[in-house]
C-alpha cells in the first residue's frame, strides 16, 4: 500500500514542529540542530529574553487567578453562612408569629366566650 500526502497534510510537514523551535542559546547547545540553523546571537538573546519574560507573565498571571480563587472561595462561604443565618432567623421569626397568631386567637376566643357567658346571680 502506498501512501501519498493529502493536500493539508503536505502544508503541516512544511511547518516547523515543536522540536524545530526551540529557545537556545547558540554557546550552550551543542547538538546538531543548533549548528544547523544558524541564529545571530542577538535573535537568540532576544528569543530567550522574551522566553523568560512570557514565563515570569504567566507565573504571576497563575498567582494572580490562584489568590483570586482563594478570595472567590472566602466570599462563597461567606455568603453560604450568610444565607444560613438569614433562613434561621426568618424561621424563628415565622415561628413567634405563629405562635403570637394562635396566642391571639386563643385570648379572643377566651374572650369571647366571658362575654356570651352569661353570669349566673
């Protein structure tokens, strides 16, 4: 069976891979590869410059999103007891009404079994 490139397959293997771009710098590597491409110093310098300082970005973007998720964390259960105190108090509230209600009720209808009472002479 013979294999032959589709069209997009052809235009993938023409791009450069992840093993082709690598940040180096041209006095520290010594593989094949780094003689092989030949950068001016100053392109890698700057390769790598903009290297560390993507990397430094995305470290304080990470502690910045890690100290947010802790503040969002805080606030939720903040908000979570919050809620819980506002439903206990709301119950005890509809508790005493009740109660008050039924008080009422029973002192009326005491009340008004004194007046339709009639007392005896």
């Amino acid at each position: 069976m013979e294999w032959k490139m589709e069209p997009d397959e052809q235009i993938l293997s023409d791009s450069p891979s992840m093993e082709d771009i690598v940040i180096f710098d041209s006095d520290e590597c010594a593989d094949s590869r780094s003689e092989a491409v030949q950068t001016p110093p100053s392109l890698s310098m700057h390769t790598c410059q903009a290297g560390a300082d993507l990397l430094k970005e995305m470290r304080i973007l990470c502690q910045e999103q890690r100290q947010f998720f802790h503040e969002m964390t805080h606030m939720m259960r903040e908000v979570c007891s919050l809620v819980q105190l506002t439903r206990a108090q709301m119950l005890e509230q509809a508790a005493l009404k009740s109660r008050s209600v039924r008080l009422k009720e029973i002192f009326q209808q005491d009340s008004a079994e004194a007046v339709t009472t009639p007392s005896l002479p």
